[in-house]
C-alpha cells in the first residue's frame, strides 16, 4: 500500500460495540499485511481505548469516532470523543483501584490504558473539557527473509 | 462443539477445566467467574481454564479473572491457564496474573502442573 489512506468510523457507546471497531482494525491490518500477532495486539488495543472512551468520556452524542490512517508501515488511529475530558487520575489508573486485593500488583480496574502504552509504538492523548482524543501508531514489524 | 460465545465444563476426579469461546467481556466473564464459583463451592479447588477459542479478552475480562485466582486462594487452590496466543500471554504477564497462576501451552501439561 503505497499511498496513504483514511477510513472513518462512528460507533455508538453501546456495549460490544467496540468489537466493531476491532474487526475494521482486524480488516484494515490484515490489507497492509500486518503480522497475525500484531493485529491481535491492534484489536485488543483500538478494544481498550473504546471501552475507556464508554466508561468516561459522558459525551452527549453517545459516539466515537475513529480515524484510521493506513501508510506504507504504519497503522495509526485516533479514537475522539466529544465528551468532557479525562482527568490524571483516570490516565493513570489511580481512581479505579477500588478496594485492595490480596496482591496490590493485582490490579482489577484502570489498566486499559497500560496494555494500549504496552502494545503500541506511540500514544498521545489530548483531552479537554471538549472531548478526548487518543492516537496511537503501530508500526509493522520487519521481516527477515 | 463450542458455540461463538460459550462455557464448557469438564470435571475430572481432582481438578476441573472451564473452556470459554468468543470475546472475554463483562458478559462472558460474569458466567465464567459463576461456573467457577460453583466448582470451587463443591470442592473443585484444582482449576484449568482453556483460552483456546478465546479469540479476545479485554481488561474487565481480566479483572474477572483476577477475582476467579483471589477466590482460589482463599481455599488454597490453583488456577492454571492454558491454550493463549503470544498477546493474551504477555498481557497476563504485564498485569500480573502469570505470578499467581500458572500459563501452559496445552490442556494436559496444564493439569499435569496442578
């Protein structure tokens, strides 16, 4: 795929619905020729920031929107919402730990954004008390012969 | 033959395996973490879960999972996974899981290692 691309996508903040943002991802992954591995990790990824974006955002159109742009090595998607922010402590997880478990290294809630930073070639995220928005880049991997 | 969102479970003398299919979620995870209740509550502390035809697990479905390995300790249990793909291993690992239970290739190295 030698020119660059853009594929949109609104999805509804209905529950699952983020699955329909991984398939298109799964989709657009499996076009450029990424590695099964890697779409999984796209998948799993484009899932996390989704379910992020339902959990917080309280946006009034109930939607997000995903910008797919497809280049010769790189899949990179922004996932907007237009609601009201999120704060420090939901980026880093701290307000959802909840009650300790036994382990404190087990930690239930507020992770989705570490297995996105883990999965990822980049992450940025921008967000105001008009919305959010979450861009991430992977880059495929390099094959030997 | 499992459906696309399915449990199936399998009870041997001394342990039992849960077999889940489909996507990992709150939904799929709230029957498994009920089915894996039920099993310890009659004395199945010895437990495998088979993540084979797991195609996805997001990090609620994990979190469930969490609880499944806190309520096996608590009876002094064991929980070992099995059948995940290269990304659902490192994740478990990153989040901590693979310290309290066991991952495995197979179903049977996975209960040989209760």
């Amino acid at each position: 795929m030698s020119l660059e691309h853009k594929v949109l996508l609104t999805i509804p903040m209905y529950p699952d619905m983020e699955l329909a943002a991984a398939k298109t991802a799964s989709v657009l992954a499996e076009l450029m020729d990424f590695e099964e591995g890697q779409v999984e990790e796209i998948q799993l990824a484009i899932i996390e920031t989704c379910i992020n974006a339902f959990e917080h955002s309280q946006s009034d159109d109930n939607a997000v929107h995903i910008e797919f742009l497809l280049s010769e090595d790189q899949l990179q998607f922004k996932i907007m919402d237009r609601g009201i922010g999120i704060t420090p402590d939901i980026l880093d997880g701290s307000r959802l730990l909840g009650t300790p478990g036994v382990h404190p290294d087990l930690r239930k809630r507020g992770r989705g954004l570490q297995i996105v930073r883990s999965l990822m070639d980049e992450v940025d995220i921008e967000s105001s008390s008009n919305g959010t928005t979450v861009s991430v880049i992977k880059r495929k991997s390099r094959r030997t012969a | 033959m499992l459906n696309k969102f399915d449990i199936q479970i399998r009870e041997g003398q001394e342990h039992a395996v849960i077999e889940t299919a489909g996507y990992l979620n709150d939904a799929l995870g709230e029957k498994l973490s009920e089915k894996a209740r039920e099993l310890i509550q009659n004395g199945h502390t010895q437990l495998v879960i088979n993540l084979e035809q797991t195609t996805l697990i997001n990090s609620i479905g994990i979190s469930i999972l969490i609880e499944i390995i806190e309520a096996l300790e608590e009876r002094e249990g064991t929980l070992n996974f099995c059948g995940l793909s290269a990304t659902q291993e490192r994740t478990f690992r990153m989040m901590a899981l693979a310290k309290y239970a066991g991952i495995y290739p197979d179903e049977e190295s996975a209960i040989a290692n209760l």
